[in-house]
C-alpha cells in the first residue's frame, strides 16, 4: 500500500494564507499589543505550529513531492515559482551590501561582479534581491529581516538582452550592531539600519523648530540599542534661540556630542566630516530639518542621488511612499539616512525598564522610596525631587514620562 506521508495533505496549506488569516485574527480580537520580541504569546504558539509542517528528509516522499510541487526535473526559471517551493536558482554567488530595502525586495551593492557567462548581459550598480520565499512566511516578531547596512550574499542568475537582473538572496551575516525601534504598530520591532557605529540625531533651531522630545527619543533608542548618539544642530545660519541653547546644554551635561552646523553656508561642516569618516553613521530628524542637504554638503558626489527639499514620507496625493533608510557608500565614512522616520520608540525595552536609557533617571533611581517606581507620581520619588530641584531638566522628565506611556506593559 502506498505510504501517506506525513507531509501529504498539510502541505497544500499554503503557509502566507495560514498567516494572514492568523494576523486577521489577531486584529479582530483587538486587545492588548502583542508581547515584543516574538510578536505573538507563548500561548498561541500551538495555533500557529497547525498552519505548519515541518518537513523532515524522512518524511518526504521523492515522487510525490515533485508532483506536488510541480517542479518536475526541470530548472525553475521564474522567481514566482522558486517564491513558492525554494526552488533551486542557479548562477554564481556573490556577497554584497544591502543600500535599501523596498518593497520585498533589497537594494544590493555587490562587493564585486561575480563571473557571469560572456554575452550576459551587463550588471547594475545595484541589484534587486529577493528572499527565498520559506524567509518571508515565518513569523517572526520582527517587521523585517534584512536592512540597510546588512551584509548579504546572493545568487544572480545570467540574464540576457534586456532582461532586468534579480538577485537571490541565500544568507545575512550576523550583525555587529542594530538600530531598531519598536515598530509604529506596536506589535513588531523593526530595524532600520544593521551594521551601524553612530547614530546623529539632525534637527533644527528653526524652520521647524527644535523638539527636545524627538531628539529624547532618539537618544533612548539608541541608548538601548548601545549605539553612540550625537546632536546635530543644523541651520544655525538661522540663528539659535535661547531655549534651544538652553537645552544643547542639558544634552552636553549628558554625554551627548553637540554638532553646530549649517549646511546652507558650510559652517561647522568640518567637525562632523572629521567625526564620521570612520565607519557608518545614521541620519535621523524630522522631514526638513536638513538631513539630505548636509549629506549633499559632506559628500558633493552625491548630488545627483539626493533630493533637497523633497517631503518624504507623504506625496502630493497623501499617500505613504518610502520610509526606508537609504546606504551612501563613501571611502570618507558611510552614511544612512532615514527619510520619512518620524517615531522613535525604544525596542527592547517596557515600562519596567525605560530607566535605563535615561542616564540622570539611571544614576539617581536608586534613591527612590520603592524598587518599582515608575518616577512619574510616587512619593518619595528621587527622580521628581531632582526635576523639583532643577537637577533634571522637566522636558527631560516629560520626554520619559511620554515614552513610558507609550510602551508595552
Ligand atoms: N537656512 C538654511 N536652510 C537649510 C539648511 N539646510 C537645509 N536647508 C533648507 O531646508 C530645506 C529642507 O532641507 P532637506 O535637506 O531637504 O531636509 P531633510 O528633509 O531633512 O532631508 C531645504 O529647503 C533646504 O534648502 C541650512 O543649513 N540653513
Ligand atoms: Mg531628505
Ligand atoms: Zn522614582
């Protein structure tokens, strides 16, 4: 008698629909955000493994998995089929970098062009890669797997004629660093650069004014992220008003690298040219703040790719376009800008432990009348006694109090 195998049947369960529907679910439920990290509880963990088989060697039966996969003996050639089935993609390897990720797909500067067959056609700069498609149905907690910064190494099948080339994307390589941040639905962490050494934070004394609690956020990101964050005061040639001072100051008692600069006149550009050429740098402040301008001051090569003046994140129609973070290759330090990313929220962390990326909250804590203080009402609180004594600045406070708010239990 023909043997069913475990995998007949389940299989046909094709996994994206099992996840949507699991996702819909969780919607209609409502309620709490998910648990971060995992982006779904323990206790849903068996609901979840039932959209699944897993598929040992034993278990697969040779002819009827061809069948069913109707992959048959020949080469996949289209990506939709290889989606699918991980189909095998041949063509020679190569590693890269990825520049950007879009829509499903990322952006890659190859290391150098892998030894294609003659009369291919020739590469571009930057090659669209895929992911295997078993990479984009498991859920993971996180909003996405590969980012800019991330060293990937990919197959790039030979194309011909006029043929667009698409890589395949076969293995990340562990980070040294990330910078995430919980995602703006609360349910997933997201990463919006890998491989980074700094993060500057770029904003404004004026047109649009400094905002101390999105520098504030920024920080608190970083910090849990043990990334280094700088301050770069843009538009000075605009003037700085007394508050702004007023505040650089509490950053400056904090640790906090201050950077004066005006992209417009070339003032104070010097400093931050000499600060970023080791390594990667990213750029994060509100639309107009300047961010493009500076990156266009620091590196003239880049006029052509960069837009000033451009409103990211929302186009004419009101519609979302791109909020990825963009790579700049440069042998004088690299640099990502972050266009269109406007919250901040620290991953990683919840309200027990927020603390900690708030150093004058850290180094005074433990003055608190109880070990579970939330340093936002309590009696007693050695945190409110400073903010009362003008030892900590009250926007600093109010910034940790927001935050706190909007954090996971
Ligand atoms: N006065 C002045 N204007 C600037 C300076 N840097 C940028 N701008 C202007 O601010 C606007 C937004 O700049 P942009 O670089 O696109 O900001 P981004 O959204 O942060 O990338 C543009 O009109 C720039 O010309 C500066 O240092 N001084
Ligand atoms: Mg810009
Ligand atoms: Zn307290």
């Amino acid at each position: 008698m023909p043997r069913r195998g475990p995998g007949k049947g389940r299989r046909e369960q094709a996994p994206k629909r099992r996840s949507n529907r699991d996702g819909d679910d969780a919607r209609s439920r409502g309620g709490a955000p998910r648990r971060i990290g995992t982006g779904r509880s323990r206790a849903e963990a068996p609901q979840r493994e039932r959209g699944w088989t897993r598929l040992h060697d034993d278990d697969l039966d040779e002819t009827v998995s061809y069948e069913r996969l109707k992959v048959g003996r020949d080469r996949v050639e289209s990506r939709a089929e290889a989606d699918g089935y991980g189909a095998k993609i041949e063509g020679p390897a190569a590693s890269g970098t990825v520049v950007e990720v879009q829509k499903g797909s990322f952006l890659t500067a190859l290391d150098a062009p892998p030894e294609l067959p003659p009369n291919s056609a020739p590469l571009p700069d930057f090659l669209r890669t895929w992911p295997r498609g078993t990479m984009k149905h498991y859920e993971t907690g996180l909003a996405n797997l590969v980012a800019a910064g991330d060293r990937v190494e990919v197959i790039v099948p030979p194309v011909h004629g006029n043929e667009e080339y698409e890589g395949l994307l076969t293995k990340v390589a562990p980070r040294r660093s990330t910078f995430r941040r919980l995602h703006p639905s609360g349910r997933s962490i997201q990463t919006l650069a890998a491989n980074v050494d700094r993060v500057a934070i770029v904003a404004s004394a004026l047109e649009p004014p400094f905002r101390p609690g999105f520098v504030d956020r920024v920080l608190a990101c970083a910090a849990s992220c043990q990334l280094p964050a700088a301050l770069v005061l843009n538009k000075i040639d605009l003037g700085v008003d007394a508050e702004t001072e007023a505040l650089l100051e509490v950053y400056r008692g904090l640790g906090v690298p201050i950077f004066r600069a005006s992209a417009l006149t070339g003032e104070g550009l010097e400093p931050l040219r000499a600060a970023w050429t080791e390594g990667r740098t990213v750029l994060c402040g509100h639309s107009g703040v300047g961010k493009s301008s500076l990156l266009v001051a620091l590196r003239p090569g880049l006029a052509e790719q960069v837009r000033v003046g451009e409103v990211s994140g929302v186009t004419s129609k009101g519609t979302h376009t791109t909020t990825h973070a963009r790579l700049y290759r440069s042998a004088e330090g690299e640099i990502i800008d972050t266009p269109g990313v406007r919250e901040f929220t620290p991953a990683d962390t919840d309200k027990q432990n927020l603390w900690a990326w708030f150093p004058e909250i850290a180094s005074r804590r433990d003055g608190c009348a109880f070990a579970d203080c939330t340093h936002t009402v309590e009696q007693g609180c050695a945190i409110l006694a400073a903010v009362a004594a003008g030892e900590i600045h009250p926007r600093r406070h109010e910034s940790y109090v927001r935050i706190l708010k909007s954090l996971p239990e």
